[in-house]
C-alpha cells in the first residue's frame, strides 16, 4: 500500500532562515524586526539579464509557519534542481520570500511591496486562499501574473481573476469525492463537521452541508466553529457532538487543529470515525496527535510521496535530506508549479511574454508531467482540469493509500 508518513530525522523542520541557499533573497520574515510582516527586498530592481526573479508569499511566522515553510522547501528544491541544469535558457532563478503570517492585512501589505520591488516575472501566492484573494487585487492592478500550487479555495477561480491560475484541485471536487466515500464506503448518515473561521472553511462548511442534503438527503446533526489563532480546546465540541449521536465527524481545518481534535477526542474516549479535508493530510499532523490518536483518521492529498515514480523518489529523498521529514502536498505543489513554468518560460513563444499575456500562454499551452499533478493547460477559471487528490489513512503513525475503487 501506498505510504505518506514522516520520518523525523534530526527534529521539527529547520528555521526558515537557516538553511537558505544563495538563490533566495528574504525579503518577508518577521524575525526581520519590520513591520507589515514584509521587509523591504534586500536588492533592488535588477539590471542582470542573467536572472529570471519571482516572489513567493505564505506564513513564515506564527501557528501555521510549518505550511509556509513546506510551500519555500518545495520552491527552492525546484530552483536549486533547475539552476543546477542550466536554468532558464542560461538565465538562473531568483526569488524573495514574504511572510503573510497567514493574515489577509499582511498579505496586503506584502502585495504592496512585491509591486514597489518591480523587478518579478511572477508571484508564486500563498498556501492561503483567503490571503491569496486579498492580495490579489494589488498584484492585478501592477499586471503580475498569480500562481499556486496549493490555494484549493472554491471562490477565488469564481471571481473572473485574469491572472491568476492554479494547479491543484479545487475544495469542492475534494469535498464531492470525500462526501461521497463517506457515504457511499463508510454509511455515515449522521456527520458532524468541525471548521474554522477562515473564509475558505466557512465556504467549503457550506458546500458540505448543501451537498449532503442535495445528493443523500443527510443533514448534518451538529456543527462548530473555532478560531484557531485562539482556541485550543475542543472539547465542548467534542462532546457536544458525542450527545447529539454523530457517527462521524468531517474536519474542515488544517493540519494542527486537525490533530488537536484528534488528541482530545482520543483522550476522551470517544470512538467515532473521523475524515479531514486535504489540508489535515499534512504528515505534521502526528507532531501533534501520536499514532494512537490518529489511528484510522481519514484525509484526502493530492501528492503521493510513497509512488515508485523516479522524479517523486528523487524529490522525497532531497526533501527529507534538507528538512529531515517527508514532504506533504504543500511542497510537492509549489515544485510542479515551478517547474511548470520553467518549462514554459524556455519555449521561444514565451519570449517578452509578461503580465496576463504570460498567463493567457500557460493558460493555452501549459504542458507539464510532475511529480503531483499533470497540467495541460488550464480552464477558463485558471483551473487545471486534471487536479486530483488521493485517499489516505492514518495507520501506525503514517497515512496509506486507500485503494479507490
């Protein structure tokens, strides 16, 4: 079977800034003493043929620093792998890092200085929908193309964004695909769903809801939702939705909420299965619920880091060498994405291309096999339409691949 773990090898995933490579300018960590989340880039707008520049946006800092710093570790293998070959038709990548903190004021902010900057070919946004959406309307108004390897937000390919283009799946096709396997393998008729507060999951609550009454005429029997910068303790919830009769609860959180929920439901002995959406299938989840806790959890991920694929072996190998565990699908995403546009930006067509005329070649012409998804070309919304993310179990403190059938 299929195996997506961590192994941990020389503790949790090294400081951000401690193991940066010469071809990246941090130009966002907080620990900069800036304010704003965002410190000013360390060079200016470059005068070097020589280099191809982009920006990469996610949380560096705070509760969910361990995402954005996957979402870095997958780009900067990327650059390192491609520099190494040759680059871009002889041009090397450069980029700069912000630190959103996942917080959409920040994410403004840093939106605002990538602009000021005028120096990058592209952005690469944030692991977060929500911080994605409201820097967006900054980087469209300077023409910067948009890119993600992991937003799976429903809402931001809905609102006629131009420039921006995605490669993975969309929540609703995630929770469709879940709901179903809930319902149709594991005969749950009575759910209940912990979310959060961020605008994705309160999107993605309301999906679930509806499709459930839409397709199975289920209703679901008790909902909460917490705010995950400053609740902790779940437990009300849990046994609010133990005395209710729910036989399944749907987490529609990340990872660390995900393994909080676990934990306590775990200490409080309620045997009820549990499923997440694909933000919980982070392997960071078992630093914070032991094998016991998440022991038959249900998730969904779009990568599969146990494929006996050359270029998968090769990526997980350099991952877990560089950060000492195995990656997730918040790295493996922003990798294809970079390579992705690599690729296009070698083809003699993209030559001057900027701004939307880049992302309306992608959108036509993009052509790429990764080690995550496939993309040929994008739809009119800037969504690929081979996005798709497997099923996975916790078992002994690693997820496996749940055979489809």
């Amino acid at each position: 079977m299929r195996r997506f773990h961590m192994k941990k090898r020389s503790g949790c995933i090294r400081n951000l800034s401690l193991t940066l490579l010469a071809a990246v300018t941090l130009a966002g960590c907080s620990a900069s003493g800036t304010s704003g989340g965002a410190s000013e880039p360390q060079s200016s707008k470059s005068e070097d043929a020589e280099t191809i520049e982009f920006a990469v946006m996610g949380p560096m800092t705070g509760d969910t620093a361990g995402l954005g710093q996957q979402q870095e570790y997958g780009v900067r293998l990327a650059v390192q792998e491609i520099n190494e070959n040759g680059g871009i038709n002889g041009k090397k990548l450069v980029y700069d890092v912000y630190d959103d903190q996942m917080n959409t004021n920040q994410a403004v902010i840093c939106a605002e200085k990538m602009v000021a900057a005028n120096k990058y070919r592209f952005v690469v946004t944030s692991i977060s929908t929500g911080c994605s959406k409201a820097a967006y309307p900054t980087w469209a108004n300077a023409d910067l193309p948009v890119l993600s390897g992991i937003n799976t937000g429903n809402t931001i390919t809905e609102l006629g964004y131009k420039n921006y283009l995605r490669i993975c799946a969309k929540d609703s096709a995630i929770i469709e695909q879940m709901c179903d396997y809930m319902v149709n393998e594991c005969g749950v008729k009575k759910p209940a769903i912990l979310y959060t507060s961020a605008d994705t999951d309160v999107t993605n609550f309301d999906f679930t809801k509806n499709y459930l009454k839409d397709k199975y005429n289920i209703d679901i029997i008790d909902s909460a939702q917490v705010q995950v910068e400053t609740e902790k303790d779940y437990t009300a919830y849990i046994t609010n939705f133990k005395g209710k009769g729910a036989d399944a609860v749907y987490l529609l959180t990340e990872y660390n909420p995900a393994g909080l929920f676990l934990k306590q439901k775990a200490s409080l002995g309620w045997d009820v299965q549990v499923f997440g959406n694909t933000g919980c299938a982070n392997p960071l989840i078992f630093q914070v619920a032991d094998a016991e806790c998440t022991e038959g959890f249900i998730t969904m991920s779009a990568f599969d880091a146990e494929s006996t694929n050359e270029r998968v072996r090769k990526f997980v190998k350099s991952y877990t060498e560089l950060t000492g565990v195995d990656p997730g699908q918040e790295a493996a995403g922003p990798y294809d994405l970079i390579y992705m546009v690599s690729e296009a930006l070698k083809n003699e067509e993209t030559n001057g291309l900027n701004g939307n005329a880049l992302v309306e070649w992608l959108r036509s012409n993009a052509s790429y096999s990764g080690i995550m998804v496939d993309v040929e070309g994008f739809d009119a919304n800037g969504d690929n339409p081979n996005a798709k993310p497997h099923m996975l179990i916790a078992k002994n403190g690693t997820y496996v691949g749940i055979d489809e059938k």
